[in-house]
C-alpha cells in the first residue's frame, strides 16, 4: 500500500461529503479566528497606561476561556451530526473488507486534514481581522489609535494549544463511536432511533415549574445585592427548565393538538404536527439550545450596549459634579456651622488660587447610618437583630441622612422651619407613606414629605433606598443613634459633609487641581492629613473626568466582549439550525416522497414545510423573547450595581436588539427553509 | 365498461445528452373491466414499473392514450393531477411507504385528510375496512411495531378507504413471508369479490396466479395473456409456469 493511500482517501472522503463538512470547517474557523482575536487585543491591545488595565485584561481572559469551553462543547455538537451521517460511510468500507484500525486511520487524517485547514484559515483570518477587532476596541475605549499590523505570537501558541486539545478529543471521540459499533450498526447509522415518542408529563410539568419558579425570582427581586446572588440560580433554572419544557412539554403540546380531532385532521396540520411531535424530542435539545443561546445573546448585547450608551449616567451620578470631595469628620463637634464654614473657605481658596471658582455647588452635613425600616416606620439600627431569613431584607435597608434644617433650605432654596420633633423627609427608591418614623434606640418623629427631586444630595450610591431626614437640630436628633456600635465597636454614625462643586476649567487643568487640592490635603505632616490636623477630617476628593475614563474602560470592555460572545453564540445558532435543518431535510426526504406517491400535492408540501419550519424556527426565539422580558426586572437590578439607572434606556437597547436579531433570524430562516425544500423536493415521483 | 383503457402506450427514455434512445414500452395495449382482477407479469427490465408510472399518472407516455374512467390521464392539469391521484387509485407499494411519524390509522387517513375529509367520516370509512383487514386492534400502534404483514394490511386500507376506481399493486408481495403473502392474496380476491378493481404488477407466479387475468409484458409489449377460467389457483399457477417458461425459451404462443 502506498504511503499516501489514507490521507488521500481522507481527503477525497471530505471533498464527499462537502455539504456537511464546509459548514463545519466554517465553524471551526470561525471559533479559532474569534479566540485568536480575543486573545490578541487581551495580550497587546490594552496600553498600561490605561486606567484598570488589569481588570480589563482579566475580563477579557475570561472571555477567552468562556470561548475555549463554548468551541469545545459546540464543535462536538457540531461533529456528532457529522458522524451520524458518515456512518453509512465507514460501515461500508468495513464491509469492504477494510478494518476498525483502518478507519481511524482514515479519521485520523481527515481530522489531521480538517484541524489543520481550520486552524490555518482561522489564524489567517484572525490576523487579519485582529487590527480591525483592535481598532473597534480603543474606539469603543475612546484611546488612541494606531495602524501597525502586529501579530501576537504568545495568543498564535495559545490558539494552537487549545484547538489542537480539542481536535484531539473530537478524533477519540470519533474513533469510539467506530470502535464500538458492528459494521451492520455503522450501515444502519443513520436511521437508528426511530421510536415514535412517548409524552413525558412529569419532565414537562417540572420544567413548566422550573421556569415558573425563575421567572418568579427575577420578577419579584426588589434589591441588587440580592438579585446579584440569586441571578445565576435563576439563570441555572432558565436554562434546565427551557430544556425540560422544550424536550418533553413540546411533545406534550403536539399530543394535545392530536387529541382535538377537528385540528389535528386538516392537510395543514396534519403532516407538520405530527412530524413534529416525532421529532421534537430528539430536535427538543436543539431548540433548547437555540433559545438559550437567542436568549444569551440577546440579554449579554441589551445589557452591555446599556452599560456603553448608559455610562455617561452612571458617571454623572456617581460624581454628581466636576470636582467631588467628601469630608468625614470622628464626631458631631466636627459639624459645628464654624469647622464647616471654614472647611468651605479653605477649599474655595484652593480653587481660586487655581484661577478658577467654584459653582453649582451641593454642599451639606450630614449624620449618616443605614438601618432596616419595616412599613410602619419603625427602623432597626443593629442589624443582629434583622431576620435575614427573608429573601428580599436588602429592599428594606435604607440608608439614612440627617440634614440640617439650615444647610437643607439653602439648597433647595426654600424657607421651611420644624418642631423638635418633626423631621422633612426625601424618599429615594422606595415608597413610604407613614406618619411616624421612630428609630429603635434613638428618637421618633413626626414626617412630612418633601418633594425629593429639588434636593440633590450627590450620593454615590444608588442601589440601595435613601432617605434624607431633615431635622431642625441635628444634635438633638440623633442623640441615643450617636452612642450605638456595630459588631466591630465602632460607631454607627458617620459625621460627614459634601462639598461638590463645578468649574470652567477644561479638563486637564481640571484634573490638575484636583491634584493640587489632593496634594495639598495630604501634604503636611504625613501621618495626620492637613484636614485632619486643622479639622479633624478626613477628606477624599474625586474628579469626575479622571473617573470617567476608569467607567469607559470597564464598560466599553463589558461592551465589547458583549459583540465578540454575541458575535460567536449567534454563529452557533445559526449552525445549530443549518445542520438541523439540513439532516431533517435528508430524513424528511422518504417521508415527502411517499406523501407525493400518496396524493400530496407539492403546494401542500410546501405549505406544510413552511408550517413546520415556522414553528420550530420561531419556537426559540418566542421563548427567547419571553425569557427575555421576565429577565429584565432583574437585569434592571443587575444594571444599577453598575451605577446605571436608566429603564428607558435599558428597554430601548433591548428592544432593539431583540428586533435586530429577529431580522437576523429571520433571514437565516428564509435561506435554511430555501435549502430544506431542496433537499425534500429532490425526490422522484416514481414507484 | 372498462374502466381503464390503455391504447398504444409507448415511452422512449433520452439519455441525458440526448445521445441514446432506449425504448421501454414500445406499444402496449390493454383495458381493464370494471370488478377485474388484474396481474401483469414480466422479468426485471420489460417496462412493468415504467407501465405503472404511467397508469399512476406520475410520468407522462411519448405517445399512445391512457384513460382511466372516460377521463385521458394527459388532459388532466398538473396542478389537479395529484387530487386526481387521490381520488380515483389507491396505491399498494412493494416496500408499504407507510410514515414512521404516523400511526398506522394515521398513515391509512392520510390521503383523506388531503383531500380534507371530516374525522367523523372518515372514522365511518376506516371502521368495515379494518375489521375486514383484521387490523382493528392495531390502528394506535406505529409501523415500527407491527409485523411487515401487519404493515401491508395497513397500505391496503390506506389504498381503499378512498373507495378508489382502481388499486394499482406494485409488487405487493416482495417483502413479504409466505405466510404473510398468503394472507394478503386472499384479502385481494376478497376485496376483488366484492367489486374493487384491483391491477398489480408482480414477478411472483403466486401472487399473479390469484389474478382473473395475467397479462406479460415482454420488451415492451404486451405478449400474452391468460385468463382464469374456471381454473382454480393452482390450475392458473401452472398455466402462468408454462407461460413463462415458453417465454423464456423464445418459444411462440398465439
């Protein structure tokens, strides 16, 4: 025998099979390329001079290993199609007279032949495409822009590393299924499996109560801390309830339609329901798997393009103004009217020493703690003596600020004087309608609401409920709350104030002074600051344009990651569909041919094909559409831990993209229903 | 009155270029009475499956007439010819051409449910049949689990319950056992009695020699044809066995 007899027969054996093979090939180089790529811009494209380039870099390794799970899960998924079909092919050679050890060899080369062309091609192209990939990225990160062509050698040794793996695990994978299967079972390949189905009700029904049972936690999650832990329990939940429900609540469903006689018996429904309760259990972890995938893809592009488009917002509201200092003072003798005036003028000198002046303040002193307020009004400040038990205790923790009557009315600009015991209060985020609020260990008061748009108290935070408590006489007010501790000993009061203000300067001289204000804070000496030594405070001062280009870093990361996952699980669900369709077009191919034999007209086979493909093509995405809706309360929640608090806007992106990749879908549909009656109406109506 | 009359049929087959011209019916003659049993015989190659492509109205002939109750199969449209199909043959196949996606009721309602039948009657229609088949109890079951004889029964429901003018066999008894074969013999001349017009191609002495009437085809001809008699089957079988014997010595029979 000839030394090049295998490969040779490998690759005309490939060349064969060329409608099953390029689909797969393409998806191969398209995984390569996509973790090539990925690896590149993690490896060379992200400047050390960048703000958080670590964490940049460590989000982007972590898709790189989400990409090496997924190719590896998918390219077997992809593979067992393939070998499903070849069967045939290999029972007859071993007919033929050739043995089990030949055939692997031949799988070997074909293997050999495959990995090497995909991941020559995919290397090739993620070269290619690796400095357009790059471009997209620093734009998305607003850096600067550079045009040489690199190649990253460590991300090619890489890529070859992990494709190599797998290639390696789909040839055993293959040679098993060869090894351990009589040629009479390889001949017969094919059309193994052909048990028409049995309704399963119990798998049905808990995936139904599975899903339900998700949808109810992502619905009814008030705070982000907890929707934060129970996500990925609902996502877990979403994801085996969709597979319980599409493997054996779809042929339950189908069943139900056989039942209603006068449905069921009509030429449209007739072939296509009973079809499809035929394959549905077989093709039900295929539809699954497209709506998971429709359904990752869609919530990863919503949220991060939120996250892009949304972080202005999530800037302003983290730092309310250009320049943001805050002052943090041991006791309540630091938020005496003189301390606080004279920490003012001091500031202000710094800022005009700069030549600027500082505007659009918020200033304000506050006794801050936050405590867990039931409905009645009642506030428990020690949180040992919180039932955590309940799911949703975070929705109920509030963080509370006493103002100063005085400091309150300069900044809305209003006139409003109190008792002693009356207290203005600001709701954030929460309703609260009593008449009273008295907190456990401290004081009661007697509230009136005030109207919690005028006062901007600048908090950083917005995940939690805020409730501004404006009292005539702050001292008075807290009194009994100032001699609680926590666990740790230490007071649970923060004396603090704010001093946020704007300038006209352009950003470089305004980052300049808040470098002045920070160096003359922490100048002299060095173990007590220059507030601290003069005011007994502690000072962090903040400038907004630093921070924002911190926020562009990490969402346009987010963001970008988002379109290369997006990119790539929308390549699997495309092929996911391609092959369904193209193998069931191959077993449908007989079935047709004896409906024509029969008396089928080919409109109704065209009719019945559209049916049919209709429902399985828009099953996954109507319950991708679903999932969708019902994740996003808790997406919602997910968003503001990112500091964005924009609904509209998160609706807006997810509806577009929902739309968009309905459009996608729907062309992806028009092409495989296209190939799919080719393939059935291929046959002959003959005897 | 006949109910199918074949007049002068010839089918030429162009090979793809055009080149080569193969003949495989040159000139085929035959009717079919109304309530007859008809087998036509022939080896592998003398145009029977090309004939019953063309009776069945899935290939058009290169000349000659074909007309099934008054109608001539090539003036129907295209578009109604499937309709037509349903409506006036009923098909047995070698092979049954059941659907593994149906259950053998299922499979049986198929064309009436095409030809968009209310389920009530078509229960109506399925009921005597069946019970004539002997499949009433398996009517819920899946062709993957019923015998292949079970199955066949099943194809010959599928093929009467449109109460067809014709039912048009193609080697029903191929995949057949004997015993299998016997049963479904006997159900056609049971059917035959009771008015159905049945035409089957077949190469099997046995199957033909249950016919009324054996026509052979050979080289595209019609060449002989034997009518029963007063023969009993086995009378007929030798008849058919001489037949075939003179035709393959190129012996000449008037």
């Amino acid at each position: 025998m000839k030394v090049g007899f295998y490969p040779k027969l490998a690759v005309d054996s490939i060349m064969k099979n060329k409608k099953m093979f390029t689909p797969f090939i393409l998806t191969c180089v398209g995984m390569v390329m996509m973790f090539y790529i990925i690896m590149y811009i993690g490896l060379c494209s992200v400047p050390d001079s960048m703000m958080g380039a670590e964490s940049v870099r460590s989000m982007l390794q972590l898709g790189s290993v989400v990409i090496a799970v997924f190719a590896c899960i998918f390219l077997f998924y992809t593979n067992s199609f393939l070998m499903r079909r070849r069967k045939k092919e290999f029972g007859l050679y071993n007919i033929l007279g050739m043995g089990k050890w030949s055939i692997a060899r031949i799988l070997f080369w074909e293997t050999i032949t495959v990995a090497a062309v995909s991941i020559l091609a995919g290397l090739l192209f993620g070269i290619s495409f690796s400095k357009l990939a790059e471009l997209g990225f620093i734009n998305i990160m607003n850096g600067e822009i550079t045009y040489d062509l690199n190649i990253s050698w460590v991300a090619v040794a890489r890529t070859l590393e992990v494709f190599g793996v797998i290639f390696l695990l789909l040839l055993l994978n293959s040679i098993r299924q060869v090894r351990f299967s009589s040629a009479v079972q390889l001949l017969r390949g094919e059309s193994t499996g052909e048990k028409p189905p049995r309704a399963n009700w119990l798998f049905g029904i808990l995936g139904a109560v599975v899903l339900v049972g998700a949808y109810y936690i992502a619905v009814t999650i008030k705070d982000p801390i907890t929707a934060l832990l129970w996500f990925f329990v609902a996502v877990l939940m979403v994801i085996a309830g969709t597979y319980l429900l599409m493997i054996s609540g779809s042929v339950m469903f189908c069943r139900l339609l056989q039942k209603n006689k006068g449905y069921y018996y009509k030429p449209n429904h007739f072939v296509s329901v009973s079809s499809m309760a035929f394959r549905m259990k077989r093709n039900g972890a295929g539809l699954a798997s497209i709506c998971i995938l429709a359904t990752m893809v869609l919530v990863m592009i919503s949220s991060t393009t939120c996250l892009y488009f949304g972080e202005e917002n999530a800037v302003n509201q983290r730092y309310p103004r250009d320049i943001n200092i805050d002052f943090r003072f041991g006791g309540i003798d630091g938020l005496s009217d003189d301390i606080a005036e004279a920490v003012r003028r001091d500031i202000d000198g710094m800022v005009a020493d700069a030549g600027a002046s500082a505007g659009n303040v918020i200033s304000y002193r506050t006794a801050a703690v936050s405590g867990y307020m039931t409905d009645d009004g009642n506030v428990e400040l020690d949180v040992r003596k919180i039932d955590d038990r309940d799911v949703d205790v975070m929705a109920n923790v509030f963080q509370f600020l006493f103002v100063p009557l005085s400091d309150f009315n300069e900044t809305v600009g209003d006139d409003i004087s109190l008792g002693d015991d009356e207290a203005l209060i600001c709701v954030y985020r929460h309703d609260f309608d009593g008449d009273v609020l008295s907190f456990n260990g401290g004081r009661s008061f007697h509230v009136k609401k005030y109207d919690e748009k005028k006062f901007e108290h600048g908090e950083g935070y917005i995940i939690s409920p805020c409730m501004v408590v404006v009292v005539p006489d702050l001292e008075y007010a807290v009194e009994g709350i100032a001699d609680m501790t926590d666990s740790l000993g230490e007071g649970m009061l923060q004396y603090r104030m704010k001093y946020d203000f704007d300038t006209e300067l352009d950003v470089d001289e305004e980052i300049a002074l808040c470098d002045t204000i920070n160096e003359i804070l922490y100048s002299t000496p060095l173990d007590a600051s220059y507030m601290e030594a003069k005011y007994g405070a502690y000072a962090s001062i903040a400038s907004r344009e630093e921070n924002r280009q911190d926020f562009y870093g990490m969402f346009g990361t987010l963001f970008y990651i988002g379109i290369i996952l997006s990119i790539v699980f929308t390549l699997a669900a495309v092929l996911i569909i391609y092959y369904k369709q193209l193998s069931e077009g191959y077993e449908d191919q007989a079935r047709f041919g004896i409906m024509q034999k029969v008396g089928m007209t080919k409109r109704d086979i065209k009719k019945s094909i559209n049916s049919q493909l209709l429902t399985v093509f828009f099953l996954p995405l109507l319950f991708a559409a679903m999932h969708l809706a019902f994740a996003f309360p808790i997406i919602h929640k997910l968003l503001l831990l990112f500091g964005l608090d924009k609904v509209t806007l998160f609706a807006a992106t997810t509806g577009v993209s929902l739309l968009v990749f309905a459009v996608f879908y729907t062309i992806v549909y028009k092409l495989t229903a296209g190939a799919y009656y080719k393939i059935v109406s291929g046959t002959k109506e003959e005897f | 009155m006949s109910i199918l009359e074949v007049k002068g049929v010839r089918k030429v087959y162009t090979t793809r270029f055009g080149g080569n011209k193969v003949e495989a019916l040159r000139d085929v003659s035959f009717s079919v009475e109304a309530g007859e049993y008809v087998a036509i015989m022939g080896e592998s190659g003398s145009g029977k499956t090309t004939l019953l492509n063309i009776l069945a109205a899935l290939d058009k002939p290169s000349g000659g007439t074909v007309i099934l109750d008054g109608r001539d199969l090539s003036k129907i449209r295209e578009s109604a010819i499937s309709a037509f199909r349903r409506d006036n043959l009923g098909f047995v196949f070698q092979e049954f051409n059941l659907l593994d996606t149906f259950t053998l009721e299922d499979n049986i309602y198929l064309p009436l449910v095409l030809s968009g039948t209310g389920h009530r009657e078509m229960k109506e229609r399925l009921a005597p049949i069946a019970a004539k088949l002997g499949i009433s109890e398996l009517l819920k079951k899946y062709p993957y689990e019923v015998s292949c004889g079970q199955k066949q029964r099943a194809a010959v429901a599928r093929a009467m319950i449109t109460s067809p003018k014709l039912i048009l066999a193609d080697e029903p008894t191929g995949a057949l056992d004997s015993k299998s074969t016997d049963e479904l013999l006997s159900m056609f001349s049971e059917v035959n009695a009771l008015g159905q017009t049945i035409l089957m191609v077949t190469h099997s002495v046995k199957a033909a020699s249950s016919a009324n009437r054996v026509l052979f085809i050979k080289d595209g001809e019609v060449f002989h044809q034997i009518y029963r008699g007063d023969d009993t089957n086995d009378g007929l079988y030798q008849k058919i066995s001489d037949t075939l014997t003179l035709l393959a010595t190129g012996g000449k029979t008037a």
